[in-house]
C-alpha cells in the first residue's frame, strides 16, 4: 500500500494521498488549504489518477481544496450528511479567531466556496471500494456533527488497519469540541464507544501532527485513560 502524506496550509493539516500502489487509481483525504499543489505533485510522481476526495469532516482547514481537487481529476467526494453545508460555508463551522485571520488568509481577495460536481453521503459502518482499496466509515460526532474516520487493511507486520482520524484523536490529544457542530459530552461517547476498542495494533494517522497508535494512545493519551479509568474530566484540546 502506498500512503503519502503531507501537511498544508497555515494550520498544517495533513493530507494523505492513498493507492494500492504506483500507476494506480488513488484515494485523497483532507485536501485542505493549499494541499493542491502537493496532491498534484504525488499524482505525477507517483503516476496516480484520483478517483475519489474523502472528507473526514466539513472545517475549513480540511476541505479548503475538496472542490479544486476534485474538479481536476473529475473525482467524487464524500462527507457526511451532517457536515456537508460546510462544503459551501465553511465559516459556519469557524472560531472568532479563526474568521478574523481570513483576511490575511485571502490577502484581501473575495473567495467563495462551492460544492464538487459530484457529492455523495457517507453513514456509520458503510464500506467503500475505492481505487482497489477498502474502507470503512466510522461515524464519530463530536468534534463536528458530521466528523467521521475511515480504517482500510494494511498488509503489513504488526498492523492491521490503518486509521485516517480526523480531528477526532491526535498524538497526546484530541479535536476541539467547543466549534459550532462540537458537543464534549458526545466527543466523550465517541471516544468510549468507538475509539477505545479498536486493537493496539492499528496506526492512527490524525488530521494535524504525527502518526501514533491506538495502542500507544490507549497508555498516554490522557484522554483515553481517564475514559478506560472512569474520569471524564476536560483537558486541552486541539483542532482549528
């Protein structure tokens, strides 16, 4: 399996192109701002063709690029029915701080945002084949309504799925709840309920910092061990 990953953009979101392998069909998730150009570079290198733009949820910094993405490679994207509007008003899901840096993000210019030509709905525990790969489509509410993970397969020793996780479960952390659309309580459910019993074994690439592990997060992340030991007790959370 070829996994390439990159970080774009001034919130430096990862981006992650996915293929079977080089001279195949591939998969983008979380092209955010500015990842066009670094998709682009993959796809050449790689001598990929995209098929498909998966959206792990609707805030700005993840799907920024959905719609340019998508339109130059006449590719689908999906996002779940709850975070689609954001596809077209990303400002709805925004922070103040965050809505006073678009201008400067802009450099004063008028940008509007519209939807790929071909939009389709992901749902909890669906499984989608794309590009020769499989994923499965957790739904996993509370960082945003609609905020979602997708595992596939990995042939590789010592793993068994790898995780693309959003904003839902960082190294050390976890999203942000306090945005339009993110519930604590329900990020808590989430976590409990679909986190925690994934195996130790699967890799955990997040939407922001480095790889990890569920098994790693499970004894670190003190998120998941006051979970697994009864405290449900707030900390610092990360997100846009």
């Amino acid at each position: 399996m070829l996994i390439a990953g990159f970080p774009a953009g001034p919130w430096g979101t990862n981006c992650y192109v996915v293929a079977t392998g080089d001279r195949s069909e591939c998969v983008v998730v979380d092209p955010g701002k500015d990842a066009a150009d670094g998709v682009a570079q993959v796809v050449r290198e790689r001598h990929l063709k995209p098929v498909a733009v998966l959206a792990t949820h609707g805030h700005l910094d993840h799907v920024w690029s959905v719609t340019p993405v998508a339109g130059a490679y006449d590719a689908t994207a999906w996002i779940h029915a709850e975070d689609r509007h954001l596809l077209v008003d990303p400002l709805a899901g925004m922070s103040e701080d965050t809505r006073l840096m678009m201008p400067q993000l802009l450099g004063g210019a008028e940008h509007t945002w519209r939807e790929p030509d071909d939009v389709r709905l992901l749902e909890d525990a669906q499984s989608l084949e794309l590009a020769g790969l499989t994923f499965t489509v957790d739904h996993m509410p509370g960082h945003t309504r609609g905020s979602v993970t997708f595992r596939t397969p990995h042939p590789a020793d010592g793993v068994s799925e790898v995780l693309f996780a959003g904003d839902v479960l960082f190294a050390g952390s976890i999203g942000r709840t306090d945005l339009p659309g993110g519930d604590h309580a329900t990020m808590l459910r989430t976590l409990a309920d679909k986190v925690l019993p994934l195996a130790d074994d699967v890799v955990v690439l997040p939407g922001h910092g480095e790889q990890t592990s569920i098994g790693a997060e499970r004894a670190t992340n003190p998120y998941l061990r006051d979970l697994a030991a009864g405290d449900d007790a707030p900390r610092v959370t990360r997100g846009l």
